[in-house]
C-alpha cells in the first residue's frame, strides 16, 4: 500500500459497498439470534463492525476540512435512543447497549483526530472520556470507540500504520474462551480471531479500489433499517417459536 492519505471522494463507489457490507453481514450475524443453529454466522458477523467503523473513518477524513457534520451526529445520537427499545427486545439479556453510542463515540474521536485543533479536539477528548467510563456497557467496549479513529490513523499512511486497527478489532472482540479454544485447535475460534485480524486490511484495500461496476448509495434509511432489523427477526422468532 503507498504511503498516501487516502480521501473518500464525495460519492465514492467503494465506501458505499462498504456499507451495504456491513448492513448486510449486520443482518447475517443476527440471524443467529432466530435459529440458534446458525451460531456459525458470528464469524462472518464480526466484519459488520469495522466495516461500519471504516465508514465513518472515510467520513471524517472527508469532511476534515469542513463544518463538524452535526446532523450526521444527531441522526446517531437519536436513533442510539431509538435502536436501544428493539435491541432488547431481540436481546433481552444483553450485557451491553447497542451499537450505536459507540459509533457515536467513535464518530467524535475520529473527527478530533482527523482535525486535531479546536473544538474537535476537546470534544474528541470529551469522547474517549465518556467512552473510557462507558467500557462496561458499551458494545465492543473502549477499543470498538477507538476503532473509527484507528482507521484514520492508518488510511493517512496506509503501509506503515495498518497493525493500528488490526489491534483494535481484535481487542474489540476480545473474548478469552475463543483464545483458549484457539489454542487448543478449534476451528471456529481460529476463524473468528483470524477473521478480527483480516478485516481491517480488508476494508483498507477495498476502500482504495476504483470500482467500475455501479453500486447504489447508501441514504438515511440505513439509520431506521438498524431497529427495524431487530424488530422485524424478533417477529420472525415470535412466529416460529
């Protein structure tokens, strides 16, 4: 990888399959949560996060240079409040609270990395506060935070700063019995940490690709599709069991 900053253009083909990705391998992963038979979809699952972490890192490197994008802030910070309700109702028993604070934290470190002087800066610092103290109930904790950032770091120098969000997604994954049954040669807990390792570098190269085929953009439907997903396999599962 050349050692260039890399800046999303403003309709850019490859950050939109990026997404469409994540949503995608979002709703695969949770699957699971319907037929328990299908707990093998975590593997896949664990590219939906730094995918969606990706996407805000090209976002804040896009818009470095421009007005802090408030309403894309609002429209997380409101459907973190709205996802919560549905989340429960497909997890009633989750540890932590739903994606979106953390994406939202990781939105605002990202961005006082992307433009480290000024408010970004101590709003960013605000963040990892507040992302330090919510580690417990945040999902994918302190290191899923960090990630957006992270991929900052490493699309401004590609080659030398890649292991930065190799180590973050798998601190954010981080579960010791995988590690123990990894060790002992299970296949799937080698596939799950091997898979936390080669999604970063897979968003990375495809983020540089100039895609000729068409690829359709990813709007603000996609905030509403995150509670309604639960909503919709909560139903699914109601109707089945």
């Amino acid at each position: 990888m050349p050692d260039n900053a890399l800046t999303p253009s403003p309709r850019d083909r490859a950050l939109d399959l990026i997404k469409w990705l994540a949503l995608g391998l979002m709703l695969v992963d949770h699957l699971r949560h319907v037929w328990p038979s299908l707990y093998f979809l975590y593997a896949p699952g664990r590219l939906a996060f730094p995918f969606f972490c990706l996407a805000i890192a090209a976002n804040a490197l896009r818009s470095a240079q421009h007005p802090f994008a408030w309403r894309y802030l609002g429209w997380l910070l409101a459907f973190a409040l709205l996802s919560e309700w549905p989340y429960r109702v497909l997890l009633p028993g989750a540890q932590s609270l739903n994606v979106m604070p953390t994406l939202l934290l990781g939105l605002l470190i990202a961005s006082g990395l992307g433009q480290p002087w000024g408010t970004r800066r101590w709003v960013a610092l605000a963040a990892l506060l507040v992302a330090g103290l919510a580690h417990p109930w945040l999902m994918f904790g302190l290191p899923g935070a960090l990630l957006p950032a992270g991929f900052v770091y490493a699309l401004q120098q590609p080659a030398q700063r890649w292991p930065v969000p190799v180590l973050l997604c798998l601190a954010a994954n981080y579960w010791p019995p995988f590690y123990v049954d990894a060790l002992r040669g299970d296949l799937f807990a080698c596939t799950v940490i091997l898979t936390c390792i080669a999604v970063p570098l897979l968003g990375l190269w495809l983020l540089r690709q100039s895609l000729s085929l068409r690829v359709p953009p990813v709007r603000r439907w996609a905030y509403l599709f995150y509670p309604a997903h639960f909503l919709l396999l909560a139903g699914v599962r109601a109707l089945l069991h």
